[in-house]
C-alpha cells in the first residue's frame, strides 16, 4: 500500500508528457497550417502572375516589351522575397513557441521526477538512498589525439 503514491507520481507524470505532446503537436500543426496557406497563395499569386506577364514578343517596339518584362522580373524577385520572409516569421515562431513549451516541460518533468525520487527515498530504509543532494556531472575524460 506505501507503494501508491509513488505510481500516482509516475502515472502523474506520464500524463504531463502526454498533454506535452498534445501541445507540441497543436504547435507543429499550426504551423503546417499557415505554410500551406502561403504556399496557396504564393502559387495563385505565381500564376496570375505568369498569366499577365505571358504576351509574345512581336516585331516592333521590342525594347520597351524587354524593358517591361525585365520590370515584370523585378516584381517577381521582390514577390519571392516576401514569400521567403513569411516562411522565415512563421519558422522562428514555431521554434520560439516550441522552446518556451521544452523549457516548461523541463521543470515540471524535473520537478515531477525529484518528488518521486523523495517518495522513494521516503519508502527506502535509512540511509539507503540519498536522493536529496544535487546531482554531480559526470567527470568526462579527454584522450589525447595521437
């Protein structure tokens, strides 16, 4: 029976990660959200721009029909580079959005796992388990190159 609240914690903790999830998931497809629908728009725009712009060179005036056309170009550079703008804002946020839910969900999940190691170091004989000291990293070793 001592062993109850300890798979309170863990079932606890299984449904933060889960709401996690389901959080992360919202994020991701809202993002996928608003690509698809500039990526509509961009295309409806890239066609009705080919369309206007699609009026066969002829024989007289041939410099102003290269000179519009070379404006037509400009046009489109500058309709790309707005479109990859919009891409770049809606990347930054999805990343700024994700982060700030990794970094919540750290502290919960670490505060979620230091109770549950309290409980069991609770349940544990004295001096078994010594849960409530800071955690040390781990000493790594460095090989030199030969």
């Amino acid at each position: 029976m001592t062993s109850m609240p300890s798979v309170q914690q863990i079932a606890d903790t299984a449904n933060t990660s889960i709401q996690h999830f389901v959080a992360l998931a919202d994020i991701v497809l809202n993002a996928s959200e608003q690509l698809v629908g500039l990526n509509i728009d961009a295309a409806r725009s890239a066609c009705e721009f080919a369309s206007s712009n699609a009026v066969p060179l002829t024989a007289e005036d041939i410099k102003e029909q290269i000179s519009s056309r070379v404006a037509a170009s400009g046009q489109g550079f500058e309709k790309a580079a707005n479109y990859l703008r919009s891409v770049n804002e809606i990347c930054a946020k999805t990343h700024a959005d994700v982060v700030e839910l990794n970094a919540r969900h750290a502290g919960e999940y670490a505060q979620s796992v230091q109770s549950l190691f309290d409980s069991v170091a609770k349940l544990a004989p004295a001096g078994t388990f010594d849960f409530s000291a800071p955690a040390q990293p781990a000493k790594t070793t460095t090989r030199k190159s030969a």
